[in-house]
C-alpha cells in the first residue's frame, strides 16, 4: 500500500521510453497509483512523427512494467489537440480504474525550431495546439471528471524553464510554455472550491530522447564544437553542477499530488538546479 493507493492518474505524451512521462507514470507507480498510459500511438501528420511520439507498442511495454509491479495500468490513445479525445481519455480513467484523480499534461511538442524568420504558420499553429490548447483541454477534461467526483484531485502541467525565460528559435514553444502560467493561475482560482489543484512543474533541460534531439540541434545554433562542449557549457550556468534528470520532475510531480501539497496551488515550480530562478 502507498500513500497513492486507490487513486488513478493520467499522464499524457507518456508513450516513449526514457521520457519524462514514463519516468512520471513511474513515480507515481511506486507509491501504489493505478496508471493510464496515453500517447499519439501512431504518426497523425507531419507534426507527429513517429520518432518523437509514443507508438502502441511502447505504450504497452511500459505500462506492462507498471503492471509488474502490482500496480494496476491501462493504456488509450489520445491526441490531444481533440477534445472529444481528451475526454474520452479522461472517461477511460474513471470507468477503467474507478476514478480520475490526478491528470498529468505531458505530452507537448519540443521538436520544431527554428529562426523566427523562417518559422510557417503551420509550425507555430502545431506547437501551440499541443502544448497550450492540448493542455487547457486536459485540464478541461479532468475538471470535469473531478468536480462530478467531490472528491478533489490534483493538475499538474509539465511546462519548461521557458515558461519563465526566451530562447532563441523557440517562439512557439516559448509562448506556449508562458501561457501555461496563465492558465494555471486562472484554472486554480476556479477549481480551488472544489478541492482540486493545478500547477506547472518547470524543468530545465533533461536528456530525453528529445532532449537528445534538442542537444544536437542547439550545439549548432551556439556553435558549439561538439554536443560534449554544449554541455559543458551548460552544466556550468546550473548551480547545482548537471542538468536535469527524468527523476527530478517526476518526484516534483510525485509531491504536488500528495497531501503534504494540498496547500500549494496556482505555482509554476522551477526544477532546474537553480539554473532559473525567477
């Protein structure tokens, strides 16, 4: 039994091995929390790749070792720029598991940038549709799902150190992220009533599979010799001597959605070593 026992969390975009939503489900795995694996599952457009999003299969795979661990885990594909998916998502949850009490935004779009000047409409309307309007979906969703319970429930946005600072040829990812602070303020105040949370968790850079990609990518931008040097580099500006871990969000998101937080609402966290401090 853990302290999470009889409660039921949805993590999104949480498909891809070695990601931050795995390492998420994970976490709250560990302290008895039945968990639904969701992702694109398969390719949709030109904006959903298969090499950046979960396929079927790797959402299966992970959410067997959930299972392994005598957790209960289901998994459903979900694209989050539907809603009619989100809330499908969010019934799945309640009628598979029993309730809806946690719901995680994870699933966002890191993976197209470019100089401003050569950024498309279709590229800037691709990562705001997933990162800000995919999330104001789930936290729609799960509200709904949550309220209808009375008994609370916890929201939690994965955003990014660039919901606080700009980075160069991120402008939509850079929006999005800073729309999440307005949302959760915004959100918070409305559901607050009803005993339900909601906060963003910002981390700073973590080598995920993406977190790879954006490592050769931003090496070159820099002019970086090396992927090595960029991270040299970097590691220097962190206080705290390396970059961020999978496990550094997750135990955020892991005490957001415990009681000792039940308090704490409305907050965007940094989770970056101290890089970010605003």
């Amino acid at each position: 039994m853990g302290r999470f026992s009889g409660k039921t969390a949805v993590i999104t975009g949480s498909g891809r091995k070695n990601g931050l939503g795995e390492a998420i489900a994970l976490r709250l795995a560990e302290d008895g929390c039945a968990i639904v694996i969701s992702d694109v599952g398969q390719s949709r457009d030109s904006a959903t790749g298969t090499e950046h999003i979960g396929t079927t299969d790797e959402m299966e795979a992970i959410a067997e070792e959930i299972r392994k661990k005598g957790v209960q885990a289901s998994t459903k594909t979900c694209d989050v720029r539907s809603l009619e998916e989100v809330r499908a998502l969010a019934k799945h949850a309640k009628e598979t598991h029993g309730s809806l009490d946690i719901w995680v935004n994870n699933a966002g779009i890191g993976y197209i940038m470019k100089p401003l000047l050569e950024v498309t409409e279709d590229d800037w309307r691709a990562v705001i549709d997933v990162n800000l309007t995919g999330a104001f979906f789930g936290v729609k969703a799960a509200a709904e799902v949550m309220v209808e319970q009375g008994r609370g429930g916890r929201i939690i946005n994965i955003a990014s150190q660039a919901a606080k600072s700009g980075f160069p040829h991120a402008q939509a990812y850079t929006s999005s992220k800073h729309g999440l602070v307005g949302l959760v303020r915004s959100a918070a105040v409305e559901l607050g009533p009803h005993k339900i949370t909601v906060n963003n968790v910002c981390p700073n850079h973590v080598t995920t599979g993406l977190g790879a990609w954006q490592n050769e990518y931003f090496s070159k931008v820099v002019g970086a010799k090396s992927v090595d040097e960029y991270l040299k580099a970097m590691t220097a500006r962190i206080p705290m001597g390396r970059p961020g871990l999978p496990k550094d969000t997750a135990n955020a998101v892991a005490w957001l959605c415990s009681d000792e937080a039940e308090y704490i609402t409305a907050e965007s966290m940094n989770v970056s070593g101290g890089e970010e401090p605003h």
